[in-house]
C-alpha cells in the first residue's frame, strides 16, 4: 500500500551488502524513515509561514512563490538522475552527504537576512533532498534481504512521509505562533543529527557501476527553472515583459535539446521508449495534475486564511487537519477497491471527488465559516488518497520489472513539477486578479478542469490498466 505523499526511488535500488543483514535492520529503518521524514515535511511546512515570511523579509507574492518552488523545482529537476548517484558512490554515502548538506541549508535557511538568501538556501535544500530519496529506500532494500520483512519495513518508511505531510501544514503554523518562522527549519537540525547518529552503525553500501546524463540534466534544470521563473515573474510584472518572454523561449529551447538528449543519449535519464505506453503516459499527466491540485491549493489556502480571514498561523495550520486526518484509511480503501475492481475505478473515482470539492471551494467568500472552508477542502485531500494507490499500482502492473525504478522515478518527478507549476500559476493568477477571492476561483476552476479531464483520459485506459492498454 502506498502513501498518497509516497515518493518513489528516482534509478535502481542497489541490491543488499553482504554485511546488511549484520547491520541492524530497526537502525537502517530509522535512519531512513527520519530523512524521509525530513524531505516531505520541507515541502510544505513552509506554506503556512510564507505570510510572516514576507512581513519579515519582505518580497510580494513572487517572492513567497520562490521560497515554495526552490525547493520543490530542484528536487523535482534532480530527482531522475539521483538515484544513479547512488549507485556510483554508495547509497550510504550519499545518504550521509545529503543529510548534511540538508542540515546546513536548514540552518541557512533559519539564518537567511533576505528573501535571496532564504531561496538559494531553500534550491540547495531542494538538492541534498533529491541526492536523500532514492538512498534512503536502497538502505531499506540492503537492510531488509528478506522480501517479506522488506515489505513490511517500506509500507512503515512510506508512513513516515504520510504523517510529515500531514503535519507540515500544523507544525508549520504552531511553530510559527510560538517561536517564529525560523524554527520551521531549524526544527530539521536535531531530526538530521539524529538520521547521522543512525547512520554511523549502517554497514557502507557497494559501489554499482552507473553512469550519469550530464547533458540531459543541466537541461532538465535549466528547463524547469525558467519556466517557472517565466511563470512567476509574468505573473506579477506581465507576460509581455522582455525578460518573460526570453525566460519562456529559453525554457522551451531547453526542453526541446533534453528531449534531443534522451533521444541520442547511449545512457538516457528519461528513456522515452517507456512513453509508447499509454498506461505510462496517461500516469504521468494524472500525477501531475493531483498533485497541482493538492500542492496549489494549500498554497492559496494558506494565504487566504490569514491574509484574508485574519487566521494565525496556528490556527490557519489547523484547518488543514480535517484534509488530512483520512488519508490512510482512504488508501486502504483504494488498495481493497483496485484488487476488486481494478485500479481504474478508485483513480476516476478519486479524481472526480477531488474535482467536485474544488468546485465546491468557488462558493466560499470573505465571510465563509472558517471551518465550512476546512470542511470543503477535505475532498480534495480524500481524492488524491483515493486515486494515488491505485495509480502507483497501475503504472508498475503496466512496466517491464527492470523498468519499475524508472517509471516511478518518472511519475514522481512528474508530481513534483506538477506542484511546482500549480504554485507558479495559481500565485500568478492571485497576483494579476482584481480580487484575491477572484485569482483564488480561477486558480480552483483551472484545478478542478484538469482533474476532470484527468479522469476521462483515465477512462481510456482498459479496465484491469494493464499492458493492453497501451497504444
């Protein structure tokens, strides 16, 4: 069963060290649960600070965009080639040089004087956290030989992100409250010191011979990079601006020469092969969307409830709960659902109920019941638990077994870049509306669109999702 937060490894999880099973399988787990932990509370804790974020360092809504998206961006851009990281220098090393450097710019994070400093501090956090991913399941993988206890101890790694997700919005918003939006990073420093004293009795990893896509990755990043930048900062100063329109055409030059590189490359990052599947490509575009819709909505709601209904960030954290509080049980569901039914029916399922809840979020004003708002949210947090397990499910019945690393290294990038995009545009759309209401209802008609669109192209798909559905 996954998590509806779940990450997957972005390469091949490298097979155990023979001296694994000596290493203490509960001190593997736990240093690994912890990093996890780690990366999935970062990606959102922060949302819920970003307004005392801009009183204290100032910055508009471009700059708060940035403090979200540099994270996310660089994770997502870097993701697709870390795990052959791992594999050329040991997924131990590099787990111990990711946790450190996410220590460091934690730290840098909570020192930042500016909102420059706190968004360079925040891509190399993006980083260090794309090198921990894919390392942190391999130690899983060497630690647990034994397949069945390998189950069990991935099923609890995937719980740790569950809950840091979770919780980000409401630990975001307590510590904010009561000790300022620093210790929402510096909270990462004795979790980290923690994952290191683990990770000092693991037994080192093997070295597999793994080589990297240096071209398509320096294109990846400068692809996603620009576009978000084009995206943001058309936002707020017009998509006419000279610099705009130069960002968007270097974006789209970028892209073309990564897919020229994935294409002619003899060691692809992105095998395109693996697109003639529409059950691949199909996965792709609904991991996407899902998540522009769950990531782009706790961004608008955020701001909404404090800059718009006067919330603290406590409190505003909190009304988040109801979203979350199901989505284990929800994953169950959709997990006994799938094996009834196939995965089609939870993921259409999943999608429409995300759907009709944005939908139902266009109704709300100024002077909504703070907890009707709270109410109105949860199917978009029930939909994305519905429909995740079941696409993750779909995507690794439908791929060759030597490909199931990849093509989960594929959807999650995808994921990613889905809710960095959704930042990008939503804040946009929130910057160049008359109203916030006004850019807050675009931003949930354009969500709500895309789930359901999502949802027909599941349809197309046969209903077991397997390998005849392919093109």
């Amino acid at each position: 069963m996954k998590s509806l937060f779940t990450f997957s490894p972005a390469a091949r999880i490298a097979g155990p060290a023979p001296e694994a099973a000596r290493g203490g399988s509960p001190v593997v787990l736990g240093a690994a649960l912890l990093g996890f932990f780690l990366i999935s509370l970062d990606a959102l804790i922060v949302t819920v600070a970003l307004p005392d974020i801009g009183r204290s360092l100032g910055g508009g809504m471009s700059g708060l965009q940035w403090v979200v998206d540099g994270y996310t961006l660089i994770f997502a851009a870097l993701m697709l080639s870390a795990g052959a990281l791992s594999d050329r220098i040991g997924a131990r090393q590099a787990y111990g040089g990711g946790l450190v450097l996410f220590g460091l710019a934690s730290a840098a994070c909570g020192l930042a004087p500016g909102l420059g400093v706190l968004v360079a501090a925040r891509l190399v956090q993006g980083g260090a956290a794309a090198v921990m991913m894919p390392a942190s399941l391999a130690l899983v993988r060497q630690g647990f030989p034994d397949q069945a206890e390998r189950a069990r101890a991935i099923a609890v790694w995937t719980v740790g992100g569950a809950v840091a997700v979770a919780a980000g919005p409401v630990l975001g918003g307590a510590l904010t409250a009561s000790a300022g939006w620093r210790w929402i990073f510096f909270v990462n420093l004795p979790a980290g010191l923690l994952a290191l004293a683990l990770l000092t009795r693991v037994p080192a990893s093997p070295r597999l011979p793994s080589r990297l896509d240096a071209v398509g990755q320096l294109m990846a990043v400068v692809a996603m990079g620009a576009l978000t930048y084009g995206v943001i900062e058309g936002g707020a100063e017009g998509f006419g601006r000279p610099f705009v329109v130069v960002s968007l055409l270097v974006a789209a030059a970028a892209a073309a020469a990564f897919l020229a590189a994935q294409a002619k490359g003899s060691h692809p990052m992105l095998p395109l092969p693996l697109f003639r599947s529409r059950v691949v490509a199909v996965s792709l575009v609904v991991g996407f969307m899902l998540n522009a819709a769950y990531y782009g909505g706790v961004f608008i709601f955020s701001l909404y409830l404090q800059q718009e209904r006067g919330q603290s960030p406590l409190h505003a954290g909190l009304m988040f709960i109801p979203m979350t509080a199901l989505v284990a049980v929800v994953n169950l569901a959709s997990a006994k659902l799938a094996s009834l039914f196939g995965p089609r029916v939870p993921m259409v399922a999943g999608q429409l109920t995300g759907a009709a809840g944005l939908l139902a979020l266009l109704t709300i004003t100024a002077h909504t019941n703070v907890w009707v708002v709270a109410a109105l949210m949860v199917p978009v947090g029930l939909g994305g638990a519905l429909t995740v397990p079941a696409l993750i499910s779909m995507l690794l019945d439908a791929v060759p077994a030597d490909r199931a690393g990849t093509a989960s290294a594929v959807l999650n990038t995808g994921r990613q870049v889905g809710g960095a995009i959704a930042v990008a545009v939503f804040g946009a759309l929130l910057a160049g509306a008359d109203t916030f209401l006004a850019g807050m209802r675009w931003s949930m008609l354009i969500a709500a669109a895309g789930l359901v669109l999502t949802a027909g192209a599941t349809l197309t798909l046969q209903p077991d999702g397997r390998r005849g559905a392919e093109a």
